[in-house]
C-alpha cells in the first residue's frame, strides 16, 4: 500500500468522523463521548488531543482497553495505551 493510500484509509476512521460529528451537532463546549470496540490508533490519538486543544472541548473516548479523556490537547492516558 502506498503513503497516499494510507493517508487516504486513516481519514475515514470512525472516531474522526464521530469527532467531526459531535462538533456540528453539539452545543458549542459540550462534552463530546464516543465508544469504540476497537482500541485508538496512534494517528487517532494524536488528533483528538489536537481537536480538543483548537476548539477547547472535553472529549472522552472508551476504546476496547480504557478510557481516554482529551482535554486542552492532553490525554489521561499520559500517550501510554
């Protein structure tokens, strides 16, 4: 598989899409939850750290082995899952 069409494949995970969902569907603030049966990707990871620092949110995602709480662009996993 070529790097175009990894980039192409990570775009559609479902945590980005659900992230994305929340933000146009939830009040401006709000606490955005997602649940996964799969665990987070790092490439997942690092850009719900990075989303909850730009617009300022609370997101909270339980994957298959933990809770992972992005706030102000950290997660309270310390990056260790």
């Amino acid at each position: 598989m070529e790097e175009e069409e990894k980039e192409k494949v990570l775009y559609k995970h479902s945590e980005k899409l659900a992230v994305v969902f929340g933000l146009l569907s939830t009040p401006k603030g709000a606490t955005i939850r997602i649940m996964k049966n799969l665990r987070v990707c790092n490439d997942c990871h690092n850009v719900m750290k990075l989303i909850s620092k730009i617009e300022n949110r609370k997101i909270v995602v339980r994957d298959r082995n933990r809770f992972h709480c992005f706030e102000g662009g950290l997660c309270s996993c310390g990056d260790y899952w």
